[in-house]
C-alpha cells in the first residue's frame, strides 16, 4: 500500500517535470517575444478592446505579453514627462496637436522602417523620422435626422448653422481638454474666419451657438443623444457612428469650412520610447495596428478612417461606416488641417478656460 | 496608571508628519520658481506665479466657485443629512439597519458611474423635469450640467453618505432621555429640537460640515463630469494645470492657494463656533 | 377632544418627517436604480449598445461581457481598500489613545497633524506623492508609483484621520475608571488595555475602517496619478474607460459592486452588526 503511493507519487512527478519541460520547450520554440513584456499607452475602453481582440492573442501566441497603460494621449504624456522620460509604457499614441512638443522633449526613438513592413501601404507624409501615422479621424457634425425635421430646421452644412433659436441648450461640443478638442476648436475658428494665432472669432462662435455641454467623454454625447438632450453635437465621426448604431437616428456632415475646404481632420501617430527596452516588440506592434485587418477592424468598431491604403477599399463596403466617413482620397486632402507648429496650446486653452467659463 | 501613553503617538506620528511635510514640500516648492512650460521650472526663486493668481479674475473666480459648491454641497449635506441620521439613530427596529445600508451603498457607487443615472434622470423629458413641469414650479426644464447647481448635487453624492453616517453617531451621544424630559415639561417637537438637540450636537455638525466641506474643497471629478467644462474650481484647474497644459509651477501655485484657503476657512470657523458657544453660554 | 387632535397632528408631523427622510433616499439611490435597470437592457435588433431606462429588453448580456480589465481592477481596489483600512487602524488607535490620554505640551498640534490630510485637497495629495516618490525612486532607485504600496500609502494617508477621529471621539468618553479597577484588580496595565480599553474601543475601530474602506474605494483624485501599467483601481479604470467608450457593461460592472458591497455588509451585519460598527457614540459598551 505504502509501496503503491510512493509509486503513484513518483509517476506523478515524473509526469509533471516532463510536462512543464514540453511546455516550455513550446513556447520556447514558437515565441519571438519569450518572457517579453510590451507596455502599450493608449485610451481605455473598446479603444483598448480592439487591440485585446486582434493585437493581444498573436503577441501572447509568441510568448509575450501586453499591458495597456490606458488614459488619453494628453494624460500619458503627462505621465511621460513627469516621469522625465522615463516612460512607464514602450509605445504611445500621440495626437497631432502634441508632435511638437513631443520632438521639443526628443524622448522618441528613431524608427526602424524595415522591422514596420506595413508602412509600405500608407502614404509618405504619414511617415517620419520618430512617429508613424496609426488613423485619420474626422471631425464633424452629428445630428438628430428626425428632430431636425420636426423642427423644421434645414440640415445644417456649417458651424454656423448651429446658431439657432430652436437649438439653444440642445448641441453638444468637445471641452478643449479632449482628444479632438483642438480640432474642432481650431475647426469652428477657420470657418469663422480667425486662424492658428487669433482664435477670438471661433470663440464668439461657439458662445453663439448656445452650447449645453462641452463633453469630455463621448459616452456622455451618446446617452444624451438617447435622453433627448442633445440633438446635435460637433465631434468625432466615430461617436456618430457609435451613436447611430445604438439605435438613434442620426447622421454626420462634414461642415464647410470655406471655399473648397470641407471637414476638419485629426491624425493620430504611433512612437516608441528612447527608454524602452523592448523596441523589437514595440516594432512590432506597430505594424500590427497598420495591419490591413486592425485597422478595418478599427474603422468599423470606433469610426476611424484606415491609413492602410487597402483597409479603405475595403471599408468602403460597410454601410455605416460609408455614410460617415469620407473615404475618397482627394475628398480627404480637401479637409481642414490645423497647423499645430503655429499654436501655442496654452494659450488657445487659456483664452477658452476664460471665454467658456461661466 | 504609569503608561508613557505618548509613546504610543510616535510611530504614527512620525510616520504621518513625514508624509504631510515631505509630499507638500517637494510639490509646493515648485510653486515659488518660474514656469518654464512641459514639467520644466526655472531655478531662480520668484513670486510671480502668486502674482499672477492674485491679479488675475479668472483665478479668483475660480477660487470663489470652489467655496461656493463646496459650501452649498455642505450645507445640504446637513439639511437632508440630519434628520435621516436622527430618524436612524432613533428607530429601534430593524429597518434601521436596511436604511443604514442604503446609505453606506450609495457611498460605494464612484460618480463617475452615477452620472449616467444622473443623466436619464435629470435629461430635458427626464422624470424629474417632468415633475418639475407639469406641477407648475418652473416653466422651463433643469438641466444639471454646465452650471454650478449640477456640481452641488455631483458633489453630494459623493458627501450625503458620509455625512449621514457621521451625524448618526453624533445623534447617537445625545440621550434619548434628555429630548424625553424637556417633552414632559411641555415643550414643543420643534423647540425640543432648537433648543436641546442642537445644542449638544453642534460641535459634532461643525466637525461634520468641516470634513464634508474640506472633501468638497479637494474632489474634482463631480465638477470634471457635471460642470460640463464651464463650471471650473480649482481641483478641476489644478488637475488640467498639471495633466493637460504640463505647468508644474502654475498647477502648485493653484494647489498652495486651495490649501492656505482650505485651512484658513477651517481655522475661522472653529474660531467662529467656540465664539458662538462662549456667547451662548454668556445667554443662558 | 383636545388630546385627539394633539395626537392627529402629532402624526401628521411624522409622516412629513418621513416622508422628508425619503427625499434624501430618493437622491442617492435613483442614480443607482436607473444604472441597475440599465444594466439588464439587453442589444436588441435596432440597437447595438444602448442607455434604455426603463429597460426594453431583459438579458443579462452585459454582464457576460464585462471586460476583464473591470473585473481586475475591482479585484485591486477590494484589496487596497482592505490593506488601507487595516494599516489606518494599526496607526489611527495608537494614534487616538496616544492623543487622549498623554498630556503632552503640543498635543493640539500633533491633532493638527493628524486632521491634515482631511485639510489638504485629495488631488493636492495625488501629486504631491507622485512627486515625493519621484524624489525617493531618484534617489533610491526604486519607484513607489504604481505599486501596491505606493497606492496603499496614499489612501492609508487619507484613511487614518477618520480612525483617529472615530476612536478619540469613544475614548473621550470613556470611564477611566473601568481600566483602573483592573489594574487594582492586579492587572497589568497591558492586560487591562486589551482586556478593558480594546473592546470598548472596537466599535470605534469598526467604524473607522469602514469609513478608510469607503475613502479608498471610491477614491479618484488621488489614485489617478500613482496607478500604473497594469495597475489600475477600479474607479480609475472606469473613469478612463468612459473617455473612450460607452457600453452598458460599464453599468453591469457598477451593478455588480452594488451586489458585492451589500453581501460584504451582510456579513458585517451578521459579524458584528451594523450598529454596533456605527456606535462610536453612544455609552460605547456595545456587544
């Protein structure tokens, strides 16, 4: 008997070392990234979701594994500068509006192009020395199909359309602090004729416009679409879509901004950190979030326009995403682009702070 | 007894003190050298940085706003608070347990979810506007965001719990045989309350509207969500100083300012109090 | 006849007291009620994910899709919520029995001290102690943001005042007396700390602790700096989830604290009951 559990013991163990050791044998056979962790800063939410989906299982089939530092650009690149470069993440998301202050801290690494073969299917300019393009977002104009017919209000086609009585405390606009803030910001003060160094003209227009809320979560856009609160609101395409597809009736324009220039653009860029001790991975992420399925993926789910050449053929095919998006190449190059090298953010935040202030 | 019961008061003295003075030191000292913009900070020591808050509307605006809502949100806290803290503290079954539940659940729930709630409620053909409409009170419908009224309740939400609890066991050291007598001798309810149960339970209230007013001082996500990015206190600057526009100086400076404000409001009031004690003692 | 109509209005007096009480409840848990019954609408053909109130379609399909993140971060904040509510207590009753029965020259300051974090804005704290172990990592090497203990620091530092607070405010009624008679009694003044002066002060102990518990729970200023990679508490996760997102799984996570709170203070109840951990008042000789 003693005999006997001994034996059972010794079976047990045996089988159990030969077990671990296939195992990792395995893993040390197919995984690129052995033992390799590859922090990620990006927004959280489905944001982040859509890389658990597609991003997260091939980097874990090659033995690594990924943790998202989630919050807005802006937040991480706080965090990224009080940490004096020494960036709790490998990789980041920035938004344009921060480039120049990003080269400014020289906290980026140069890019290794041939370890990022996706690039080959974007276009040049979304492509330097530190940063690669990751999405092109648009900025627009959602609002209530039904409701506006009720009113009687013709569909608008510019910022200033939203100047109407039926309207007051009923849109919605980005709070200057959120990721398309300064977008659409600097959107509603090109089309109210002001530029990047006089924003005052934007400003009266927007105070003109009545403004219920200036939201910071998108989330927020939506229930109050539902709620009946809003029936129109400046702000990502994306949040349109979202909004339409949780079952209210509503659609974007891309306002004029003037002549010949219609819809107001925002690119998002990918960079590695100098501090990071993982850049192979950090590569490789990137060209996996410019892969042709993640960033169809990324269009469909969040509203976004593919910088992958084919991901927009491809999208093209989605109803939704077709009605809301601009997908058309000359369209696109017709959008309004803010030049952020002209901005000094703090002050365009600052004169807001006090124009919105109540 | 011979007890060194100061000893006991070492380690987490020690300990505390450490935090306080070490934390504020590093984080305030910034608040006296020049902003140099993206986390930098000049080295020469200046003063320009006060000054600048101090001349400027805005800032003080900001300032006052805090107070404002954090003043409203406690003293609302103590208007609906109280009598469901006495109504608790009295009851003798066991319902009071449920209600004390309640309570404590409600505290458990971040606003940041509640807000959605908040939204369906409080939205234009909302329940409450509905009400509000259709009995008369108001023509036009309430919209919590974007103005203060909306960062009051924010921030109630976050206080009315712990101030429920708190009054609750103030209520609790006040003798239900104290209330009994001066009902036997033909007092009035509301006289009995006036006159003996908020007397004995003020220095509890002033305790409890402090530490909900000095919660307030320093919550900014009500304010973030509610305020509908019109509504700014200083938490709120402080908070887009030193995350969005990067300036650690600028965001120290708010910072020093809320907390000179902070204790000063407390030290006045606690003068305040024991002034008003002392005065009515001398009355009766 | 007198006497009837005393006692008419008398309960006419009551029922508008109650029915005041019920306004407070009404504000704190519509919120919650509207978020629960948000949380059970399901996607329908129409809609993908959608704020319905009251719900249209029953399902509990949100709650299969809660993103494991939430549930992660929930599991951290339990935990931080608990290690913070101890480590208060281990330094908030010496504190308080230190402060009371010493009578040191500048005990009022030494109050002082320990009421301040309670005086200095949570989100002042937040930066503030990210700079300070900033300090400390650059000095040291090892960095305390982002770690269990730079985040239980934190909280444990606004948590200790409502110890201090709960157990001074039993202490300073206490009978001194009662712990003299032991030590007459021939007890130690150790034994007759745990066997008398403790068990009064429990309740106290209780309360602060839960107080600590709830301060480090909900808590977002503070914690939305000292986070990290992986790291994340649960109102912090939530908080920056919204920024991005909007799906009631997000209402199905809050639904689920809700549950786990009322069955942790179920087992409070059923421990050492609720009132007993409320009673810092009172005679303070509970149970």
């Amino acid at each position: 008997m003693k005999k006997n559990k001994a034996m059972t013991f010794g079976i047990l163990v045996a089988a159990a070392t030969i077990g671990l050791t296939t195992a990792n044998l395995n893993t040390a056979m197919a995984g690129q990234f052995d033992g390799v962790t590859l922090r990620v800063a990006t927004w959280g939410g489905s944001w982040k979701e859509n890389m658990e989906e597609l991003i997260v299982p091939k980097f874990e089939a090659e033995g690594g594994k990924i943790e998202f530092v989630t919050g807005s650009p802006q937040a991480n690149f706080a965090k990224l500068v009080a940490a004096r470069g020494n960036a709790p993440f490998d990789v980041m998301e920035i938004l344009d509006a921060q480039v120049a202050d990003m080269m400014e801290l020289g906290y980026l690494r140069e890019l290794d192009f041939g370890l990022i073969p996706n690039t080959s299917n974007i276009a040049d300019f979304q492509k330097s020395e530190n940063m690669v393009g990751s999405w092109d977002s648009q900025e627009v104009i959602c609002y209530h199909v039904d409701k506006f017919e009720e009113l009687g209000i013709p569909r608008p086609t510019t910022y200033k359309d939203l100047v109407r009585p039926e309207l007051a405390g009923k849109i919605s606009f980005p709070d200057i602090n959120s990721g398309g803030g300064l977008a659409n910001f600097g959107g509603v003060v090109h089309a109210a004729g002001g530029d990047e160094t006089n924003v005052q003209p934007g400003l009266d227009l927007i105070n003109d416009m009545q403004i219920l809320k200036f939201w910071s979560r998108g989330g927020e856009t939506l229930a109050q679409f539902q709620s009946g609160d809003i029936i129109a609101s400046v702000g990502n395409a994306g949040w349109c879509l979202r909004t339409k597809k949780a079952g209210v009736n509503v659609t974007s324009v891309h306002p004029v901004i003037k002549e010949g220039v219609v819809g107001v653009a925002k690119v998002g860029w990918l960079g590695v950190m100098k501090s990071s001790e993982v850049p192979e991975a950090a590569h490789w992420f990137i060209n996996e979030y410019l892969s042709e399925e993640f960033q169809v993926l990324f269009a469909t789910k969040s509203g976004l326009v593919p910088i992958n050449k084919k991901a927009i053929e491809t999208i093209k095919e989605d109803p939704i995403a077709a009605e809301m998006l601009v997908l058309d190449a000359e369209e696109i190059a017709k959008e309004q682009r803010i030049d952020y090298s002209k901005v000094t953010i703090s002050d365009w935040t600052d004169q807001w702070n006090r124009s919105v202030a109540q | 007894m011979y007890v060194r019961w100061w000893l006991l008061l070492i380690p987490p003295f020690v300990i505390s003190f450490t935090l306080v003075a070490a934390s504020q030191f590093v984080f305030l000292e910034s608040s006296f050298f020049k902003d140099l913009g993206l986390g930098r900070i000049g080295d020469e020591f200046v003063l320009d940085n006060y000054v600048q808050f101090v001349t400027d509307s805005f800032f003080l605006r900001a300032l006052w706003v805090t107070i404002k809502t954090s003043g409203l949100a406690a003293l609302f806290t103590l208007i609906l608070g109280f009598p469901v803290a006495y109504m608790i503290a009295r009851m003798r079954s066991q319902w009071a347990m449920i209600l004390l539940a309640g309570i404590v659940i409600s505290t458990f729930i971040t606003i940041v979810i509640k807000v959605y709630g908040l939204i369906v409620i409080f939205s234009a053909n909302g329940m409450f506007n509905q009400a509000l409409l259709g009995s008369g009170l108001a023509s036009r419908p309430f919209s919590i965001f974007g103005n203060t009224s909306g960062v009051v309740i924010g921030l109630m939400h976050f206080t009315l719990g712990f101030g429920v609890l708190l009054l609750y066991s103030i209520v609790q050291t006040i003798p239900k045989s104290l209330e009994d007598a001066a009902q036997i001798h033909g007092a009035k309810r509301w006289r009995v309350y006036y006159r003996v149960i908020f007397p004995l339970a003020l220095p509890g209230i002033t305790a409890m509207l402090l530490m909900v007013f000095n919660m307030c001082m320093g919550a900014f996500t009500s304010a973030a969500l509610l305020g509908g990015g019109r509504v700014f206190t200083l938490p709120v600057l402080i908070q887009r100083t030193v995350m969005m526009d990067i300036k650690y100086s600028l965001g120290a400076t708010i910072a020093a300012v809320l907390l000179v404000s902070v204790i000063a409001i407390n030290i006045l009031s606690i003068f305040l109090v024991r002034r008003m004690r002392a005065a009515h003692l001398v009355m009766v | 006849m007198r006497f009837s109509r005393h006692r008419s209005t008398r309960l006419l007096g009551r029922l508008c007291f109650y029915a005041y009480c019920s306004l407070s409840y009404i504000f704190l848990l519509s919120p919650i009620v509207v978020v629960i019954a948000t949380s059970l609408n399901g996607p329908s053909s129409t809609s993908e994910a959608s704020f319905k109130f009251p719900p249209e379609n029953l399902s509990l399909h949100w709650y299969w899709n809660i993103p494991s993140a939430q549930l992660e971060a929930l599991g951290l904040s339990f935990g931080l919520a608990l290690v913070s509510a101890i480590f208060a207590c281990l330094l908030g009753v010496p504190a308080a029995l230190g402060l009371v029965r010493s009578n040191l020259p500048g005990k009022a300051l030494i109050a002082a001290v320990f009421r301040a974090p309670l005086q200095i804005p949570s989100i002042v704290t937040g930066i503030a102690l990210l700079q300070l172990f900033y300090v400390i990592g650059d000095a040291t090497g090892f960095y305390w943001q982002g770690t269990l203990l730079g985040l239980a620091i934190g909280h444990i530092f606004v948590a200790t005042p409502f110890v201090v607070g709960t157990v001074t405010a039993i202490l300073q009624r206490f009978d001194r007396r009662l712990e003299e008679a032991a030590v007459i009694h021939g007890a130690t003044p150790w034994r007759a700390l745990r066997r008398v002066t403790i068990p009064v002060i429990m309740p106290g102990v209780y309360a602060g602790a839960l107080y600590a518990f709830m301060v480090s729970f909900g808590d977002v200023p503070i914690a939305i700096f000292l986070t990290a990679p992986g790291f994340v508490t649960y109102p912090v996760e939530i908080f920056y989830a919204l920024e991005n997102d909007f799906d009631p799984s997000l209402m199905a996570s809050a639904t689920l604290v809700i549950f786990i709170c009322l069955l942790a203070l179920l087992v409070v109840q059923k421990a050492v009951g609720l009132d007993a951990l409320l009673k810092s008042g009172g005679t303070g000789s509970t149970r």
